[in-house]
C-alpha cells in the first residue's frame, strides 16, 4: 500500500473484547513515542468495543467485516502485544498475518507461533522489552524504506506460507483421504 507522503506515521492494533487488555501492555510504549515524536505519529485501534486513552491520539475504529481491509490499509505499523502465558502462546498469530497480508510491516511480541510466522529483521520484528518494542517501532517510524522492506516480505512470508495456494494441495490431500 502506497501512503501519503506527509501524513503521519501510523501505529495499528485489531482485535477484540477479549484480546483488548493485550492492548495495554503496548501504552507506555506508545505514550514513550509520543513524546519522542509528537504528530507524527498517530495510533489507531480497530476493534469491537469502543476504546480510548486519555494520553494519546487515538483513532478507534469499529470493527466491522465489510470494512475490516480498509480500516487495516491505514495502519504504517501492525503491533501485536502478547503476555507471555498459555492461553497468549495458544494463540495463532492471525492479527500479524493479517497485517503481513495486507504489506504492513508487523512488530510482535516473541510468544507462541509469533516465533515462527517473524523472522526477527526480515518480514518483520519481534519485540519483548519496552526497550525493544521502542526500538524496533523507532526503526519503522524512523525509516519509510524500512516499512516497506518489512512490508514486502510479510507479505511473501503469508503468500508462500499461509495462503490458500500455498496449502491447496495439502488441503486437497487431507480431503481425498478421508473418503
């Protein structure tokens, strides 16, 4: 996806009710980029009930399937925040894949699945300290080239790994030996 040059960056987060308080790990985070560089950046949370912070400049955004792919091109960066728990490592990496889907470069955090969808620098960053989650969205806010390196290789890493044409013959496999 092709941005406008000028506008600010913008940091993206989706999901739901249940996977909103992961949301709050990312705040300091984010309030600490904020600060650093002020309007341009701004933050946007796509999800199924309304959300706010007092501190930052958040668009919210009700998520709706028809137009969940728009509201998801707006987003620069795709942030997924995760505890490092048993139900966060049963988790399956959707939100990332969907950003990755979509050429947006992804920042996750090292936990479950997220370790084998990210290689760490090359479709995308895993971050588990504030520091490197600073670091890292620093990097991306910092360098356009870098977003879309990033970008671009999310977006092979799904196409090769993920997508239907990818696992079509696998799928056709496993149907043909059930009958």
């Amino acid at each position: 996806c092709s941005r406008p040059s000028g506008r600010p960056v913008c940091i993206g987060w989706t999901g739901s009710i249940t996977t909103l308080r992961h949301l709050e790990l990312a705040i300091p985070v984010w309030e600490e980029l904020y600060h650093r560089y002020g309007d341009r950046l701004c933050f946007r949370v796509i999800a199924d009930r309304p959300w706010q912070h007092k501190n930052l400049p958040l668009t919210f955004i009700r998520w709706q399937r028809e137009t969940e792919t728009d509201d998801l091109a707006a987003i620069d960066i795709g942030v997924m925040p995760l505890p490092d728990d048993a139900w966060a490592r049963g988790k399956c990496g959707f939100k990332g894949l969907q950003y990755m889907a979509l050429g947006i470069p992804a920042v996750m955090s090292p936990v479950g699945v997220n370790n084998t969808i990210i290689r760490d620098g090359e479709n995308g960053f895993l971050a588990a300290s504030t520091e490197e989650w600073l670091e890292k969205l620093s990097q991306l806010i910092e360098s356009k080239e870098l977003r879309q390196r990033l970008g671009e290789a999310g977006r092979r890493t799904v196409e090769e790994q993920y997508s239907l044409r990818a696992w079509k013959i696998r799928y056709a496999k496993l149907f043909s030996d059930l009958f």
